[in-house]
C-alpha cells in the first residue's frame, strides 16, 4: 500500500510527465520547422507570407535581394505608369529589357541556391512568348509590340501570376563569422536546452535517492536518451527522447509500433543470423570432404581405445538395430505381395531358359500347374523366410548374430574408406550435394521463409494484445 503523502504525489508526477513530453513535443516540432524553413520558405510564404518573413529575417539573416526587388519594383511601376506609349513606360520597358538580361547572365539566385527557379523562369517565359532563347522572350515579352499585341492587362497578369512568385522566393542570407549562413535558431533552442537539463537534473537526483547504492554513472545510463535534448546539433535526434516520453506519460501509445519495429528487427537478425550460420556450417563440412580429414577422424575414432561413452550405449549399433526391426515387423508385411510378384517373375525367367521346362509347356495343362506350382513354392519359400528371420530377432542367439553382423559391416565399411578410391569419390559427391543445398534452400531462405517467419510473429503479436486487452464489463487493474 502507497503512503498518503505518496498517493498525493502519483497525479503531480503524472502531470509533470506529460507537461514535460508536451513540451518536448513542442521542441521538436520547432526543430523540424526549423530544419525545413530553408527548402520550404516558397511553401511557408504562399500560407503565411507575414510570419515566413518574420522568422526568415529575425532567426536566419534572409534580407530581400535588392536585384530581384528592385525588378519587381519596375514591373510595379510599369503598371502604375498608364499608356504604353508614354516616355516614363518606354524607359521602364527598357530598364526591364536589361534587368532581364543581367539576371540570367549574374543568376542572382545562386547565393540562396535557387538556380532551378531561374530555370523555371525562363522556362516559363519561353513557353509563354515561344522561342527557344530565354533573353529573347524577355526582351519581346518587355516591349511595347508585344504587349500591344497579347493586352498589357493579360500580359502582367501571367506575369504575377507564374513569374513574380518565383522572383518573390529569392532572398539574401549574411555569413556568420563561422563562415556559415546566418543563423539564430539556438535563441529559441537555448531555453528548451536550460529547461530539460534542469528537468534531467530532478530525474538523476530523484533516481539517485531511491536507489542510494547505484552509482551516478549508471543512473546517468537509464537516462541516456534524454541527452540527445541537449545537444545543440543533430538535433533531429531529439525524436527519440520526445517519442519515449510520449510513451512512458501515455499521451500516446507507441507499444504497438515498438513491438512492430523489434519484431521486424528481430526477423531480419534471424534471417542474416541463419544463412551465416547455415553457410559456415556447410562450409566447414565441404572442407574437411576436400582435405580428406573427415573420412579421416572416421578412421580415428572406430580404430581409438580413448572414445568417451557417456551412456554406456552404442548408439551406431541401436540405430542399427531399430532399422532391422521397422523394416522386419513394419514394412516387410506390407511389401509382401510386390516381392512375392518378383521372385515369381525372376523364378519364371530363370525356367523359361531351361529346355525341359519348355518342353513341358507343350503338354495340354502343364502351363498352367506349372505357375501354380511357382507361386505356392515362391509363396511357402518367403513365408517360410520372413518366420525364420522373426524368429531369429527375437531369439537371443539371432540378437547376438545381429550384433556381429553390424558389427562385420562397420568394419568391412571401415577397410573399404581406408583404401582411398571409393572415400575420395564418395566425399566429392558430398561436396557437390552441399553446393546444391547451397544454392536452391540456403540462399532462397530470405525470401518465403522468412516472410512466413513474419507472419507467424505478426499472428503471435495479435493473440498477445487480444488476451492482454480487457474483457468487456471489466476494469483493468
């Protein structure tokens, strides 16, 4: 049972928990921002133009690029002047004729890496006045024929509305004495930074006063993600720290995501983990066929008087014996009929050889006895020899004969490896059997059965969270 003073304090923890996650939330979403405020200031100014500004010019040094302004300063002007024909619009028209000229040939957007918006522009503009030079639509699009022509009107709503939003988006940014872009993002970062340090601070000590006898060091180790908020680059890390809170204060619930990812991890260290194991396994066996080292310590070991039994059983000879008996009691009975079929076959090719068995065919119903007589010797002849072998392993005497004849085979066996020819041909074959294994189970591994695996864990994972959900009419303790 909790203490009063101890209950009192559980909702305290539980709202500072999740004040703190709220907070980091909040942190990394200014981060993220932050990060893509660069790359994405034409997006963030055509939905808030005001704010983009702001913070482009307050946080990271953008000043408007007095080239491209004073450009749309002209155009602006342009449009205020009236006709067309009026020597204050002649003049603008030329001016914009040679402003025009001059951005593509300075390209003043190289400095905020915006050469593509050029191309954009001049993309537009050819297409627009459709020629094949850029400086040449320019200068056609800017004169007094062409907007006579197309409608002055007409003319610098395309304008506003494809060119001017392109020109809009450049933008200067000073050189800190870093020799890198401008950039005040850690004013912000700073207070963030001061507020989960003092917050790990609390955590270490409070940590460290419930359990008086770990160390700092490892206290410091429980909260190891928690350091990545105080670090002032790569903060993109900052996810890391901001999803465990989220967990741990239950503002969202990340376990089934957690164990989604870790299973899938696990998964992929099983398949790599297998087909390493699986290859080395078979590569070490391959080596010892092609040294001869295997047939080898075969030799060793039958020939050795140090072989450790560690139960007192000869395995070799009880699998042996084990076979002799399945083949005698389970399959033999069953195999009767097609053996009976080819002793009568064999027996009936070995007579029709004979001259006095054909001769014995002439006879008017001798054909007929003489199968008669086949079968039923084949038939007492295989019965006979199937109750005598029964007989005899179950008899102690046969045991024994059993024994001795496994025994002859091993070492018949044995002499027949030790001359070389049939091991060296034997271990070859072996060797190319393995590359085949190799190369139609080991290496498809990855593929079906590892997609199976995946499934079979993804199945395991539903039964878990269905029998640890509660029960309908039950409240969970």
């Amino acid at each position: 049972m909790l203490s009063k003073q101890s209950q009192s304090r559980v909702p305290l923890v539980r709202w500072a928990n999740r004040t703190m996650a709220a907070i980091a939330l909040l942190n990394l979403g200014l981060v993220l921002f932050d990060w893509s405020y660069i790359p994405l200031r034409a997006y963030y100014l055509a939905v808030l133009p005001a704010p983009t500004q702001w913070y482009g010019a307050t946080f990271k040094g953008i000043e408007p690029h007095r080239f491209t302004d004073q450009y749309l300063d002209k155009v602006d002007a342009l449009k205020a002047a009236g006709e067309l024909t009026s020597p204050e619009a002649t003049l603008l028209l030329q001016e914009l004729r040679t402003s025009s000229e001059e951005m593509i040939d300075e390209n003043p957007f190289e400095s905020a890496g915006k050469t593509g918006t050029l191309e954009r522009i001049k993309n537009r503009m050819r297409r627009e006045v459709k020629t094949e030079s850029s400086k040449q639509a320019f200068n056609t699009f800017w004169s007094q024929p062409y907007l006579q022509r197309v409608g002055e009107t007409e003319a610098i709503a395309f304008f506003d509305r494809s060119i001017r939003p392109l020109i809009q988006s450049n933008y200067y940014r000073g050189i800190g004495e870093d020799s890198q872009p401008f950039d005040r993002f850690w004013q912000i970062d700073a207070w963030f930074m001061a507020l989960f340090a003092i917050d790990l601070l609390v955590r270490l000590r409070h940590l460290r006063q419930r359990y008086p006898r770990t160390s700092w060091l490892d206290v410091a180790l429980w909260r190891w993600y928690d350091v990545f908020l105080l670090l002032p680059y790569w903060r993109w890390l900052r996810v890391i720290p901001t999803a465990i809170r989220l967990n741990q204060s239950r503002l969202v619930n990340l376990e089934p995501l957690r164990d989604r990812i870790t299973r899938g991890f696990i998964t992929s260290i099983a398949r790599e983990l297998t087909e390493v194991v699986l290859l080395q396994a078979i590569e070490q066996f391959q080596n010892l066929l092609r040294q001869g080292e295997l047939s080898q310590r075969l030799l060793q070991a039958s020939q050795s008087r140090r072989y450790i039994d560690l139960n007192g059983i000869d395995e070799v000879e009880a699998i042996a014996r084990q076979l002799i008996n399945l083949v005698v009691h389970r399959i033999l009975p069953d195999v009767k009929p097609d053996l009976e079929a080819l002793l009568s076959y064999t027996l009936t090719c070995v007579l029709e050889q004979s001259p006095v068995y054909r001769n014995m065919l002439q006879v008017p119903g001798m054909g007929t006895l003489s199968s008669q007589i086949g079968d039923r010797i084949i038939a007492d002849a295989t019965q006979t020899a199937y109750a005598s072998l029964t007989t005899a392993l179950d008899n102690p005497e046969g045991i024994q004969l059993t024994r001795q004849l496994i025994q002859r085979i091993g070492t018949e066996l044995t002499t027949e490896l030790s001359r070389g020819n049939a091991s060296k041909e034997l271990e070859t074959l072996l060797v190319d059997w393995l590359d085949e294994l190799k190369v139609n189970y080991v290496k498809h591994l990855s593929t079906q059965d590892i997609e199976a695996l995946r499934q079979q864990n993804y199945h395991l994972y539903e039964i878990t969270q269905a029998s640890q959900s509660p029960k309908p009419g039950r409240l969970k303790k």
